[in-house]
C-alpha cells in the first residue's frame, strides 16, 4: 500500500512540473534568476535567498505569482501546495481570495457607472441607497458622505472588518454587516470623524458602495461585477461569487495559519465582496493592472475611459490614497499598488505608472512577511526603476555570554519592546511583531 501512495504522489508531482508552462531560455533563466535572489530590506552577508527556503521559513504552502514586461504577461508560475493533505499542487489556474485587492476591482465597477451617468461621484451616498441608509449623527458635522470619500477612504468610518464567516453558520446581509447586528461578527459602520479630513482605512465604506452597486443597478454585485468589469478586462476565471460555485471547488486554494495550521472549514465565506471577496489568479490581476497602464496611457478603454482611469491613479487627501488604489512612490518613479489579507491568505500586486511592468503574487497563508521579499526579487531581476535599494549587512558571531545579557524588556521611542532566546537565535519583538537579530557589531543588529 505505501508503494502505490508514494507511486501516485510521483506521479502527481510529475504531472504537476508538466503542467507548468515551459518558456523560452531567456525567460526559463530569467525566472531561476527570481527564484535565488530574494530578500528584504537587508541583505545579510551579501547573499539572497530561495524561494522554496523562505515559504519553508515562512511556514507557506502554496505561492502562485505572474509578472508582467512590456504590458504582457511575460510568465507566471505556481508553488508548493493548494492543499497539502489533498497533495494538490499550486498551478496557474489555483484560485486564490486574497482580500483587499478586490477594492481596485469594485472601484473600477463604481467608476464605470460614473463614467455611464448612473452615479455622480460627489453626491450624497443616500441619493443612491435604497435597502439602507447611512445614519448621519452630529460627528459628520453636517457634511456629506461620498462615492469619492469611500473609495479614497476618507469618509470618516469606523474601520469594520470581519475573518470571513465559517460555512457551517449563518451568513449575515450587508445590512446586518453595516449595522452591526446578529450574525454579523463586526461592530456597525459608523462615522469618526467628518468626511474628507484625511484617510483612515475602513473596510466598512467599501461595503457601502457595494450595496450602492446593488441597488443602482438592481443586480446582485456579482453579476454585475462579473459583466461589466472582470469580463469585459479578460479576468473571466475570476469571480466575486460568495460562497463561491461548487464547481470551482477543486481550483480553490486551502487557506492557513500563519503557524501553517489548516484552516478548519478551507476557507471562509466573505459577504463584504467589494471589500474583500474576490477569488481570482495572479494572470488574471495582471489583465487589470496592463488594461490600467494602457488606459492611462490613452491607449485603451476596456472599461474605463482614460480619463477615468487617470482620476482612479489620482490621490485625494493625501499623496498615496487614490480610488481603490495606492500610489506607491518610490524617488522619481511611481507604481500602483494594493495589498491583501484574509483569513488564511495574502497577496499584492504592483503596476509601474511608465513603462508596463508589474506582478501579482498570492499565497495561501495569513503571514504577509514573505510578499515583498517577492517583489524586490522580481524588480530585481527586472530593473524596476528605484523599486529595490537595499541595504547590504555583513553578520558577525557574538559570544553567547554577551548575547544573554540582551534579554529583557525595554522602552524604545514610547514603545514596549523585549529580547528573547529561541532555539534559533536572538529575537527582537515590538508592535507584535518579532524579528530574528543578525548582528553587524556587538552593540549593533
């Protein structure tokens, strides 16, 4: 019996390697070239990383990625597992629900009915919600909320954001969500703060235009988003279905843990859909973001018109919070950008303002850490205009007798910090987040 286990796992992972697209040298090379050279902001003793040995260090199954020259997809590959016990192999068509990339996508849906006349991007949110109203109170102080506020994040909202909801219980409605109430898991969606202050990140505004969506069009938001936006963009393997279609089930990825802990139900149901309930594939992110950058060119109008396009690149209330997207600017060179997180996933893509580079990498894990190790390996690779500047340390031995003199907790610039042994090394943890210490002197990490 454990003859033909290991029998049908070679196989599977035989089958697995051919069904991995096979490119020319040049690119073949280029791609092995990614796959040894990443890092993070640091570059110890001058030597990077594998990618099989940092989703090993990370605790990642499954990575899928795409990258994108010269506004084509010029590869895109998988790694590792969709689901490890399943021993079902991460490939281009592995479906992932990687969270709040789904915002660039419902923006450009909200934008399109701007550009059609159905919306009016500076009205009264309430001018268009007809199954819920937002409860305006004193702390708006008499401004209005809208669609611009909500999608820039600049409405003043409560932030709300849920896990997603288990399929073994009842999935509450988007005006059960926005007002807090039973099943909902999140407190309600209310104003801070007046509108059009500054930006404060709220995943409960997204769902508001999600419902305005809806009740403009009177479809429900899938539909809608599917025909007038994934579709028309070439995404039509993605979809914003929640829960998604039964025959989708085997090209879903598994979500984990950050610890590598399976998720107990595979994945969660995300009824904020505009928010965060997007299933799609790195390819497929990578037709929005090359439709962008020709958009904004002026050399294209699939669904947006570039002037429409170039309003969605444009900052509001600060310099980096467009509509659905943010302006990363990086010296004199600017990408577009967002990340994502759900329970269980990961991903970000970047897209150069010039030029028509990009990538889109997902992974099946809540630990973000591994996503930009990703990216400053592609931009590497790539010669991404002042994307990657590292910086290059050498590390030193420390004897352990002046190492354990470390140990403690601290106050650093206002804030809790603390040292501590693991079997591994010395640690350093402050904001919840802890780090592995490499030392560059003795007094010096």
């Amino acid at each position: 019996m454990k003859k033909i286990i290991a029998l049908s796992l070679l196989w599977l992972s035989i089958g697995h390697l051919m069904a991995q697209k096979t490119y020319s040298k040049e690119i073949e090379e280029q791609i092995k070239q990614f796959e040894n050279s990443l890092s993070g902001r640091v570059i110890i003793n001058g030597k990077p990383d594998n990618i099989l040995d940092r989703m090993a260090y990370f605790k990642v199954k499954g990575l899928s990625i795409a990258v994108v020259e010269n506004y084509k997809v010029i590869w895109a590959k998988g790694y590792g597992w969709a689901d490890e016990k399943e021993k079902r192999p991460v490939t281009t068509q592995t479906l992932f629900v990687p969270g709040s990339i789904s915002k660039s996508l419902n923006a450009v849906g909200v934008l399109k009915l701007a550009q059609d006349k159905k919306l009016d991007l500076n009205t009264d949110i309430n001018t268009y919600l007809k199954s819920w109203k937002f409860p305006y109170d004193s702390i708006s102080k008499g401004k209005k909320i809208t669609l611009m506020h909500l999608l820039s994040h600049s409405a003043g909202l409560s932030f709300h954001g849920s896990d997603g909801y288990s399929r073994a219980v009842k999935i509450p409605t988007l005006q059960q969500i926005l007002d807090g109430k039973p099943p909902s898991s999140s407190l309600s969606v209310r104003s801070e703060f007046e509108p059009g202050l500054y930006h404060q990140y709220s995943n409960g505004g997204i769902v508001i235009t999600q419902l305005i969506i809806s009740d403009v069009t009177n479809q429900p938001y899938e539909k809608f988003m599917y025909n007038n936006v994934l579709k028309p963009f070439g995404m039509t393997k993605s979809f914003f279905n929640q829960p998604p279609p039964n025959n989708k089930l085997k090209l879903l990825a598994t979500g984990y843990e950050a610890d590598g802990t399976e998720l107990a139900t595979k994945f969660n149901i995300i009824p904020e859909q505009a928010a965060g309930g997007l299933w799609t594939t790195p390819t497929e992110i990578c037709k929005y973001i090359i439709e962008t950058q020709l958009a904004y060119e002026g050399k294209s109008s699939k669904v947006l018109s570039p002037e429409m396009t170039r309003l969605q690149l444009t900052p509001t209330v600060d310099a980096v919070s467009a509509l659905g997207i943010f302006i990363d600017k990086r010296d004199e060179t600017k990408y577009f950008t967002h990340d994502a997180r759900n329970y269980g996933y990961s991903g970000v893509y970047y897209g150069s303002m010039e030029g028509g580079n990009g990538v889109a990498v997902f992974i099946n894990s809540y630990d973000v850490s591994l996503l930009p190790e990703i990216a400053n390996s592609v931009a590497t690779v790539y010669k991404w205009k002042d994307f990657y500047n590292p910086v290059y340390r050498n590390e030193i031995t420390v004897p352990e007798s002046i190492l354990e003199k470390y140990t403690g907790i601290y106050l650093f610039e206002g804030k809790l910090a603390s040292v501590f042994k693991k079997g591994d090394g010395y640690y350093y943890w402050t904001d919840g987040l802890s780090s592995k210490m490499h030392f560059s002197t003795e007094q010096e990490f």
